[in-house]
C-alpha cells in the first residue's frame, strides 16, 4: 500500500473519531448558586473533553458538552460537584447548578492543660482587673497621675503612645487576617491581584465592622464583608492607573 494512501485512511479515521467525539454536544448555558446567591469564581470542566469555563459576577457560565458528559463544578469555599449532563439538561434555556458552601472545621488547639492557673487565681492581680496591651500600659503610666498627665500631655508623649496603641491594635487583626483566608481566595474569589494582597488587608483592617468580625471570630460575617471590601478597593486601584 503507497505511503499517501495510509496518510489518507489515518486523517479519515481521526475525522470520525472527532466526529464521533463532538457530535450531538451544543454550548450549555448555565448559572451557580450557592442558595440563592450567584457564584464567580467557580471553576468548571468537562471531564470528557478536558474543555474548561469559569462562572463571571453574576454566576453565569457557558460550556459546551453532550448528553453523558461529566462537568465537574469547584471553587475555594464551595463543596465540589459533578453533574452528568442528560438529554433535558441541554433543553434548559439556563443550566441551575446549586453548590452548598464548605463547612469549616477547627481543630481543637489545647493551649495549656492546667488553664486554671491563671495570674487572677494565684492571687497576683485582683479578680476582673482590666488586662492592658503593652501599648496600653505605656498610657496608662504616662496617665496615672495628675503631674505625668500634665508633663506628657505638653511632650505629645500621650497622643504619641495612643497612636502606637491603635497601630498595635492593627497590627493584632492583620495577623488574623493573614491566617484566615488563603492567597487564592483573594486573587481567584475576590479578583485582588496578587502584588495588592497586602495592601488590600491592611484596607480591611481600618474597617470598624470588618475589625469586630475578626475579633469576635465570626468568619461568616468576614467573607460577607470581605466582598464589599474587595469591590471597594478594585475601583480604588483601578483609578491610579
């Protein structure tokens, strides 16, 4: 058999293995939600054809696929799911696709077993005394009597020491922050570029809300107030360009 004969049966055999592969598959059009609320940043791929898409702010999405293919839905904060497509699936005007959030579970971190020796028991300091910072021990003796209050209020060493109380305070909750969420969760959920991750954290932290969330440990409440904050600072990057 001539060379130019087995080139021509092997282009019509992949011909039909490609046909064989595509047809029957049309552009699905299809929205995310997590309850009711729309996704982005929801990574999606058909496991068949290795053909990927990624939902917008609205949640939307658009895939091509056939009946029997396999998408496979995941995102940072959202339990994975697989749907395989079915012929009334390619009917639908809109695809829903509803993923449910991951539940989060904390390890249990044992810091001290004998958690009752604590300085109030053991009689060093009086039951319910107001515990300070380092910061604020430095105001509290550069205001505990009426001479020092005078002598540093005409310094400026007061305001001196409450601005570096507040700056510790800042300093506290953009330690929690740095543990809180992960790095893709900014660049991929919240679409901060990576160079501004830093920058967008120490935003969050001037925020009085956002600073409660943290400090009560209510992470529910951060990632609500997180994606105001994030939209926030995009314009604000955006206009120094």
């Amino acid at each position: 058999m001539k060379l130019n004969n087995i080139l021509y049966i092997i282009l019509i055999f992949i011909v039909q293995v490609s046909f064989g592969q595509t047809s029957g598959a049309k552009e699905i059009q299809g929205q995310i939600l997590e309850q009711s609320t729309p996704v982005d940043g929801v990574n999606i791929i058909n496991n068949n054809t290795q053909v990927t898409a990624v939902s917008d702010v609205n949640g939307l999405f658009s895939i091509v696929a056939k009946e029997g293919d396999v998408l496979v839905f995941s995102s940072v904060n959202l339990e994975p799911l697989k749907r395989r497509i079915g012929a009334e699936d390619l009917q639908e005007k809109i695809l829903r696709i509803k993923m449910s959030a991951k539940e989060i579970e904390l390890k249990e971190v044992i810091v001290n077993e004998n958690a009752n020796i604590t300085a109030e028991n053991l009689g060093i300091i009086p039951h319910g005394q107001k515990k300070y910072t380092p910061a604020e021990r430095k105001i509290y003796t550069a205001t505990s009597t009426s001479v020092d209050k005078i002598l540093n209020s005409i310094s400026g060493r007061t305001t001196m020491l409450k601005k570096e109380a507040k700056i510790e305070k800042k300093e506290v909750l953009f330690r929690k922050l740095e543990y809180l969420f992960e790095e893709n969760y900014y660049t991929d959920r919240l679409k901060i570029p990576l160079q501004h991750i830093k920058g967008f954290q120490l935003y969050c932290v001037e925020s009085p809300e956002f600073a409660v969330s943290l400090n009560t440990k209510n992470k529910t409440m951060s990632m609500f107030l997180i994606t105001g904050l994030a939209q926030e600072y995009l314009k604000i990057i955006e206009n120094e360009k």
